[in-house]
C-alpha cells in the first residue's frame, strides 16, 4: 500500500531518468562520430536528432552544437537538464519514499548539472561530462537496487524505467530500420554508432562478432532474452512489475495495464527477426511503442486516477 | 582499524595542531581565537565569565577551538555546508535564469547548556504547556477564566486566532498543543526568560536533528567526551505523542503528516520528519472525506486515516470551514475531526495561546490554573491597547522592541535603538492608528555565544528554541535549536532574518533517564 501520488512520482522518476540517460548517450556518440568521417557524423547526428523527435539536417550538420543542447538546453523540453530536473523535483515530493541513498546520488547529479558552470564544464571537456552523467546515473541505480525495499515503490520507479527504455529502443530502431524511410542505415560506422546509442556495442560484439549485420541488431536490439537494453527484455520486466503490483489491487476483475502487458511480452516472445525481415520492422516497432503508450495510461487510470465510487466503503 | 580508532586518528592528526599553539600564551597568529577578537560586550556571554574565565562546560570546545587552524576549521564548516546541500536541507531561490538552492546557514560551534540549568527549563516549559493546555480547555469550554477576570474576555475572544469553531469539542487528554516550540532567551543577568510560545506549528525540529548530526561528525571527539544527551529520539517520541490522541477503539492508528506540498519553505522538515516516523507524507490532494471519515488514496484504493499531524495552518486546512479559496486543504475535513472520526495534531485554534498580547497574562494563567508561580519567567510587556502603557511605549520608542500581535518571523516590528528616527515616527503613526494590535518589550540583550564568522570565533546573539510534546504526557527532548542573529551586533535571530542555527548540547548528569513515551 503506497499514496497513489508517490506511486505516480516514483513512476516519472524511473522514466524521466531512462531518458535523461538514453539521450546522453545519443548526445555521447554524436559527439564521439565528429572524430570519424563526416557524412557519418551527420548520419549519426541525423539518427539521434530524429530519435529524439527533431529530425533536422540543417541542426545535425551542426553535431556539437546539437549535442550540447540536447544535454543543456532548458529550453529543450527532451534535454538531459530538464529530465534531471523532472525527476529530482518528483523525488522532492517523494522524499520520505526513499531511502538517503538513493536521494543524495540524484541530488548531487542535479545540482551539478544545473550549477552556473556547467555550460564550461561541458566546453572544457563534453565527452567526459556526459561520461560522468552516466556514470552518476548508473550510482543511482544501484543505491537504489542496493538500499530500497524491492517492495511496491520499487516496482512503479523500474515500470517506469522499462517503459520509456522500450519505447525509446523502439523509436530508435523505427528511425534506422522503419520501412518507407530513404536510406535504411547500412553504413558501418553509423551502425556501430547505433550500437552505442543502445548501449549494446560490447554485448553484441560477444554474441555476433565484429560483423555487424542490420538484420542482427534488430534481432538483438528487439529479441534477445538476456540484454537488458532489448525490447523483450524490458516487456517482460514490465509484465513481471505489473503482476507484482497488482497483486494488492482488488479491481473490478479488469486488471487492464497486466492483461496489456502480457499480450505485448506474448507477441515478442512469439515474434522472430525473419518475421520482421519479410514484412519489415515498422509494425512491430509500432505496435511497441503504442502498447507501451496503452500501458501508461492503464497505469495512471488503475492505481493512481481511479475513480472514487469505485474505491468507497459501502 | 576500528570506528572507535578512525575517530581518534582524525582528531589527532588533525593539521591544525601544533606543539607551540597549544603552549603558547601569546595569540600565535592564525589561531581562530583570540581574547582580542573575541569581545563578548555586555551581554551574557554563554562561553565566556564576565572576568574572562572560560565556563567549566565549554572548557573542552574552548581548547579544541583554540587548537585547531582556521583553515582546519573553514574545512569543517565546508564539509558541513555540503553535507547539508547534498541532504537537500536546503531552500529554493528562484531568479530570473536559474533556480538555485541554499542551504540555511549553520553554525559548527556547539552551543552548551549544563545539566542543572536545563532541568529548570525543562521544568518551566512542562509547567507552562500544561497550563497553556488548561487555557484552551477552558476557553473553548466554560471560559471559567475569562469569567474570574484573570483574562481581558475580548482579547480572547477578539483574538484572529480564536476559532468558535472549536467551541465544546472534545479534545483527548486535553492536549491543544501537542508539538510546541517555545523560544526563550537568556538576558544580561544570565537567567532565562520566555520570549514566545509557538503553539500553532512550530518548526525547526529537523536543524535540531541535522545540526547535531553534523555536530557528531564535525567534533566527534569533543562530542564523545562531553557526555550530550541524545535528541534522536525525537521522531520516535512524536510518533507516541501522536498515537496516543488516537481513540482507544482503532487499535493500530494510521498518522499521516500533512504538508502544504513541495513549495513550502519548511517541506524538508515534513518529508524530515515523515521519512524518520515511518508515516505517510501527504498533501490535501491525497485526502478524502466521506461520511466524516478521511480517507487517503493509496495505490489500492482508500485507506483510512486516523491522525493527522498538520503542517498547514488553521487557515487553509479546509475549505468548507475555514478560508474558502485554500487549496491546500481537505474539503470537509473539520466535521470530520469534530465527529470525532479524526484527530488533527495540533488542534485548530491553539494559537490564541500564543497570540502576543495574550502572551503578557501567561504567568497569571499558570497561577490560576496550577497554583503556581512561573519557573521561567516572562519578558516585561507593554499593552499597547492599554492608553497608559501605550503612552509609555511612544514616549520610550528608542528603547524597546514593538510587535505586530499578528505578525511573526521578524516581520511587522520595530527594535527601537536599531531603528533611525524617520522609522521610529512612522512606525508611532501606525501604533497610533491601531493600538490594540501591537505590544512592546524592553530590548534585551540576548545572550552571545561563539560563532565561527569569516575565519574566526566572534560572539553573536542566540536564542533558544525547545521542543515539547504533548498527548498522555508532556515530554521535553533534551535539545534544542538554537538560533544564531548572523550580523554582528544583531538581535533578530529568525531566518527570514539573517539568521542561521547551530547545535545545542544539553550535558548529562550521570545517571539520568532519558525521557520514555
């Protein structure tokens, strides 16, 4: 049992956070792709800016500028600083849910992006700060693997991290491999820059070896079982969060976000990549991003804006 | 090397230390402090004898602050400031381009309170809330004093903070008041006098527990040594205080503590205080109220509710009964508490209890009440609303301290001798236009205590603010938020003000027994 407004706080700061790290990490290997060949640097900067949401080639060719925004831009409603600040202000209203721990690594990444000099730390060394945002990120998940209660408040912090993690693994992907869109990416360095975004470089390297196939990191990035960063992967943690919460809730027999779930965790487990290469990626890669959408809001209208008639005594 | 050790070693490799600094008489420079710098004035000095002798109490902070560099000791206060920052005890300033966070300033020197002159105050502050409980029993009851004449009946009744609406409701145990924070300040003859009661919702607890959190790992082995009495019983005792207003018949009551939310300048100490009771943190918007019952919304549907500790004010705590444009409240919630299906600590009301003016009759209250005289004493009080006394004050502006009745904070009022002569006429004109809303007081001299200021140990004003808690019984924690008037020569301590607060060690006499629920 948990005040359905913590639950809902706790939510947002598992998703704001999955953002703010998977955008660094987009603004990372932008950056990163400067260094190589620059029609890639354009096609990976054109990649994370569409992922994103703002697909400009005129903003892409401009990759540092379009990195430093995406990670500092106040005004960016997707930047880094503003998903920092998201979840930092809804783990303010959450204080007494968890632990000091986990508070103090989240505080600290706040003020430290948000501090008058970050905009010259950033100058004075992008790759390294970004690195050290993903890093103290990577802090606040332990803390709070290591120092909260696997209990309820838990499970609605890592539903919404899987949630915004699939979505975004699925935009990322809809981007690259979406049929109808000019120029699928085949280029190599583009590729393994794709890689990168999803954090899967090494991962797949061990799994596939260095030959690195579109129709592999679809399969990876979508089906495999075990990467924490594929789709499957994250639907069937939010099936199994689901089931975890629901436990408690006696609703009208509807149990809409779980039944929601296992249907999308069922069709991923019963999907495979020649599936996907015969009728192409775009429907899956839909269907994901909309499911997940259905699951968000059965989330909201099941344990946090329920109505009152339902829940009064007798 | 175990804990015990690694304390140790940090105090005794500390750079600050040095053979010849600990010898020699002649201020070796550097040292944070010095007989020159460090001129107590005529105010008590709480570190200091009027002659200059170190108190025996501060012997052991005396001799570690006089061994310790000032770069040794601007380390430690900067540790302490981050750590309070990274904590998140901290308030938001919001400009034009950035919002940042500060942190209220705090103090690394202790300030020390022996054995003996706290079981007078103890004893004064239980004497005085139960009779104060006593008052708001009677005058939302048979207003028995007001009958005998003891109190002005319309400076009751008259009062803003009076609510009719709790005319005749049952309160358990009779406890109005269940957290109070008293201030009491120490005069230039060293005794202690009560300046205020805050009887309505008192804050400041969580710096009295984040303070000598800091305190321990600041001087961790002065601390050991000293022999302090724990305060970090605190959350546990208010749990008890609170449970206890609970009906006998809900056997395992639910207490919430309710916020006005995030934006609330005192939103720390609510998550504070909530995390460490292990209560629910909620805001109007999780409460319901059906059928006089409060509800809150869990993610499992509606729970019920059985004690609210209230961080709101009287004000805005529901709509349908007090201020109708509050959103910060709970529709319905005042006929929930008087069905008695809810209990709201601290009690609507309370503050006409310490409403200023009423303030002035607090030793005859606990006469008439207990029998009694008052062990800590009031500060002298001029009733503006009296035309005699009201005279008095215009004729003796430049010297006293005048007061709105209403206001608090250090807003609304006027310390004469600090003020020009342009402010003191206007603020006459203002007295003249609405007597009745103000009092005056004699400035005291509050006592001093040593303030680490820009590198060095200098006195500054302080303030005392005890904790006490009321429900089947009263009990004082031994500790106390001591507030700190930052600008030198200043004797307004609130942190709207300038001011900071720093720890509070109340020293134990062995074999004590710490206060039991």
């Amino acid at each position: 049992m948990m005040l359905a407004r913590v639950a809902d706080s706790l939510y947002w700061i598992g998703r704001y956070l999955e953002r703010a790290e998977h955008f660094s990490r987009l603004a990372d290997v932008m950056l990163n792709a400067t260094l190589d060949r620059s029609d890639a640097a354009a096609q990976t900067a054109y990649i994370a800016l569409s992922a994103v949401g703002d697909p400009d080639m005129a903003r892409a060719a401009r990759t540092y500028e379009a990195a430093k925004s995406l990670v500092l831009d106040r005004d960016d409603p997707n930047s880094v600083v503003i998903s920092l600040s998201l979840a930092r202000e809804n783990a303010r209203q959450v204080r007494d849910q968890i632990t000091t721990e986990t508070w103090e690594r989240l505080n600290l990444l706040y003020l430290r992006i948000t501090s008058d000099n970050a905009a010259s730390a950033f100058e004075s060394g992008s790759s390294a700060y970004i690195h050290d945002i993903i890093a103290d990120l990577h802090q606040f998940k332990g803390a709070a693997d290591a120092t909260m209660s696997h209990g309820e408040g838990w499970r609605f912090l890592m539903l919404g991290a899987y949630l915004e993690r699939a979505q975004l693994i699925a935009r990322l992907l809809e981007v690259c491999f979406g049929d109808g869109r000019d120029g699928n990416v085949t280029d190599r360095i583009a590729l393994m820059s794709l890689l990168r975004m999803g954090c899967a470089l090494e991962p797949y390297l061990r799994r596939y070896t260095a030959e690195i196939e579109p129709r592999h990191i679809l399969e990876f990035l979508v089906f495999d079982e075990e990467f924490p960063r594929s789709i499957r992967f994250a639907t069937t943690r939010i099936e199994e969060h689901l089931v975890g919460v629901s436990r408690h809730v006696e609703s009208g027999g509807l149990a809409t976000p779980e039944r929601l779930a296992g249907r999308l965790k069922a069709r991923l487990q019963y999907a495979d990549v020649d599936e996907l290469e015969s009728v192409g990626a775009s429907a899956l890669l839909a269907t994901v991003i909309g499911e997940c959408a259905r699951i968000h809001d059965a989330i909201f209208d099941t344990f946090v804006a329920y109505s009152l008639e339902m829940k009064l005594p007798a | 090397m175990n804990r015990e050790e690694a304390v140790q070693a940090e105090e005794e490799t500390d750079p600050g230390v040095t053979a010849t600094s600990l010898v020699n008489d002649d201020n070796p420079p550097g040292l944070p402090i010095t007989q020159a710098a460090y001129i107590p004035g005529q105010a008590f000095d709480e570190m200091y004898e009027a002659a200059g002798e170190v108190r025996d109490h501060y012997s052991a902070v005396h001799t570690r602050l006089t061994t310790l560099s000032p770069e040794a000791l601007a380390d430690r206060q900067k540790t302490l400031e981050r750590s309070f920052l990274l904590q998140g005890i901290t308030f938001t300033v919001y400009g034009a381009e950035t919002t940042t966070e500060q942190i209220i300033p705090t103090d690394l020197v202790p300030r020390i309170i022996p054995s003996t002159e706290w079981d007078h105050i103890e004893a004064g502050l239980i004497q005085r809330l139960r009779a104060l409980n006593m008052f708001l029993d009677d005058i939302y009851g048979e207003q028995q004093i007001l009958m005998d004449g003891i109190v002005p009946r319309e400076l009751v009744l008259g009062a803003p903070s009076y609510r009719r609406e709790m005319q005749h409701l049952y309160v358990p145990h009779k406890a109005y008041a269940n957290v109070c924070g008293s201030d009491l300040i120490r005069g230039e003859d060293g005794a202690f006098a009560v300046l205020e009661d805050n009887l309505r919702v008192p804050s400041g607890v969580s710096y009295m527990l984040a303070n000598r959190d800091a305190a321990k790992r600041t001087f961790p082995g002065t601390f050991r040594a000293a022999n302090v009495r724990p305060v970090e019983r605190y959350p546990d005792l208010l749990l008890k205080t609170l449970k206890s207003m609970a009906p006998d018949w809900r056997p395992d009551p639910q207490v919430v503590v309710l916020t006005p939310g995030v934006y609330n300048s005192a939103y720390y100490e609510h998550a504070y205080l909530a995390r460490l009771m292990g209560a629910p943190l909620v805001e109007g918007r999780d409460l319901v109220v059906h059928e006089n019952m409060v509800y809150m919304r869990t993610t499992t549907g509606l729970r019920r509710v059985d004690v609210i500790y209230r961080r709101v004010d009287d004000d805005f705590i529901d709509p349908l009964t007090f201020r109708r444009d509050s959103g910060l409240g709970v529709a319905g919630l005042f006929n929930a508490y008087r069905a008695g299906n809810v209990v709201m600590c601290n009690a609507p009301g309370t503050g006409v209890a310490d409403d200023k003016a009423v303030y002035a009759y607090v030793p005859e209250i606990i006469k008439y009440y207990l029998g009694e005289d008052a062990i800590l004493p009031n500060i002298e009080t001029f009733l503006c609303r009296e035309p005699a006394q009201l005279s008095h004050v215009l004729a003796n502006l430049d010297k006293l301290v005048v007061k709105a009745v209403g206001a608090s904070g250090g807003y609304g009022m006027l310390v004469g001798p600090h003020a020009s002569r342009k402010e003191r006429e206007t603020f006459a004109e203002a007295l003249k236009a609405d007597p009745a809303n103000y009092i005056a007081q004699p400035t005291i001299q509050l006592s001093t205590a040593p303030c680490l200021i820009d590198g060095r140990i200098e006195p500054r004003h302080v303030d005392l603010r005890p904790f006490i808690l009321s429900g089947e019984k009263i009990v004082v924690t031994p500790g106390a938020l001591t507030r700190v008037a930052l600008r030198r020569g200043s004797l307004v301590v609130n942190s709207s003000q300038g001011g900071g607060s720093k720890d509070t060690w109340i020293l134990a006499d062995d074999g004590i027994e710490e206060p039991q629920p």
